[in-house]
C-alpha cells in the first residue's frame, strides 16, 4: 500500500463542503475520490495531490494545465471541472462524477464489447478527439482506463493533454506506455505527437474493446515501434477491423482524422439491427 497518501477516511472533509464518500484510486501524482459536495448537493470525483508531489515542479505544471484547459472545453463527451484549490495544503480539483465503469473495467469483467457498444463507444470517442483537435488540443493519454463507458462514453484525465504547439515540441515520451502513437514514444524520430497521436490511441483503445485483449504484448518496451498489431479475431466486421488497423497506423500522415473515424463509423452503426444507441450521432 502506498504511504504516499493523505490519510483520508469516509465522512472526513478534503475542504469545507467537500465530504470523503469513497476511494478511487488515483495514480502517481494524485489520489482520487468520490465525494459529496455541500455546494453542488451531488456527488463529485475529488483529483488530490499527492503530499509528496505538492512542491513537484511537473505536477503542479501538470495540475494548472489541467485547469485551464477543462476550464474551457466544453462537450457532452468530457467531464467538467467544477472547483479547485491550486493555494492549500491539499491542492485539488473537484470534477464531474459519471456514473458507469472504466471501459477498461468492463473488458476485464466482460470480455469483448457487443457491435452495439463498440460502435457507439468508437463514435462518442471520434466525437470527443475532433472536439480536441478543434479547440488546438491533445489529450495524449487515450486508453481504456481513461474512458468511463456511460452514455455516452467520456474521455478523462486531461493530465498530460497539452496545446498541439507543445505536443509537437516534446522532446521525450508522454502517455500510457501501450497506448501511445510510435510518435509518442521517440518525438522527432518517428513523426510529431498531435492529434494524429490521439487516434492511435483511439485505435489501440478500439483494438482491446474489440477483441478483448491488447493489440502488442507487453514483454518488451514499445513493441508498436517494431511490430504490426495482433490479428483480430473473424467475428469482428472486416469493415471495422480497417478502421482499427488504419488509426494504428505507423505513420501519423497515414491516419484518418477523428471526423474520417466517425463518418466511416457512421455506415456501420446504420446496418445493425435496430436497436437505438444510447449515445449520439455526428449527424441530425
């Protein structure tokens, strides 16, 4: 267990108003909560600076990146930033809380996703990375842990997200080591890190919710570096397969863009039985 944590309990108050429900987790800079906030009456996700990353000069940098960029993003597929402390003892930012498991969580438990959910999950996804790439961001960190599969799916975690400027500056590897665009893991050397980037993470998400296990094994470092996908199983469409295997293609320049990704989604989503989807369409 980690001792790198605030020591927090159930009913505690993280600030005045922002009441301890449950534990979430977090990561290597912060720990995560659900909370109930006295202000919004409603339960929120509470992102807590580790005590030994308070005086980090990268999570602070990090932290106020953070801010500023969900403090002007606004769309149905990310979560909202409703307060944050960057002055405290406890620098944190409290976050709209979505109902529903990581999409990661449901693969582990279920297996590979249903045509009905892999299509709406893969639109909801191609509609959230245009918004981005719309608004001059990259999030730089897609992967099945950082989308809650709710209706509609939600994209997460904007800790690494920066302006397209500064992605295409990075000099060193940003993201989830299995997740990350070959850009990503050696800058300069094999293309820019962008929104490009956001689709291949995109792919390698789709890959896993498709077949229900990882497109690379994870023995070696990089393996996307040096090796093409696993096959997809026969079961997935061919049609769909393409569209996978295209935003996971080596070459940033040879990707589709997030708008490419919906529009040839969109034919897919119009052959399957008539269920409706519970999410959106890009479409009127």
């Amino acid at each position: 267990m980690s001792t790198d944590i605030w020591g927090l309990t159930g009913g505690e108050e993280i600030a005045p108003g922002l009441v301890v429900l449950k534990d979430l987790g977090g990561g290597v800079a912060y720990e995560v909560w659900l909370a109930h906030d006295e202000r919004l009456l409603a339960p929120v996700v509470v992102k807590i600076v580790r005590p030994s990353k308070v005086d980090d000069v990268d999570t602070r940098l990090s932290f106020d990146r953070e801010v500023a960029l969900l403090s002007r993003l606004n769309h149905p597929g990310l979560t909202r930033l409703f307060a944050y402390d960057d002055e405290g003892e406890r620098p944190y930012l409290v976050l709209e809380h979505v109902e529903g498991t990581t999409l990661s969580q449901q693969i582990g438990r279920f297996g590979a996703l249903s045509a009905h959910q892999l299509y709406a999950v893969a639109l909801e996804l191609a509609s959230s990375l245009h918004y981005l790439a719309g608004e001059g961001v990259a999030h730089l960190d897609v992967k099945p842990s950082n989308i809650i599969a709710g209706s509609p799916a939600k994209l997460i975690d904007l800790s690494v997200a920066m302006g397209l400027d500064a992605a295409a500056a990075l000099d060193h590897p940003v993201g989830s080591e299995e997740y990350m665009a070959p850009e990503q893991c050696a800058p300069g050397e094999r293309g820019v890190p962008g929104t490009a980037s956001d689709v291949w993470g995109l792919g390698a998400t789709l890959f896993r919710a498709a077949c229900g296990y990882r497109a690379f094994d994870r023995d070696v470092e990089f393996p996307q570096l040096r090796e093409a996908p696993k096959a997809m199983p026969t079961s997935v469409d061919p049609r769909f397969q393409r569209i996978v295997l295209d935003c996971m293609a080596p070459d940033p320049v040879d990707r589709p863009t997030p708008r490419e990704v919906a529009d040839r989604l969109e034919p897919l989503i119009e052959t399957l039985p008539s269920a409706r989807l519970s999410g959106f369409s890009l479409r009127g």
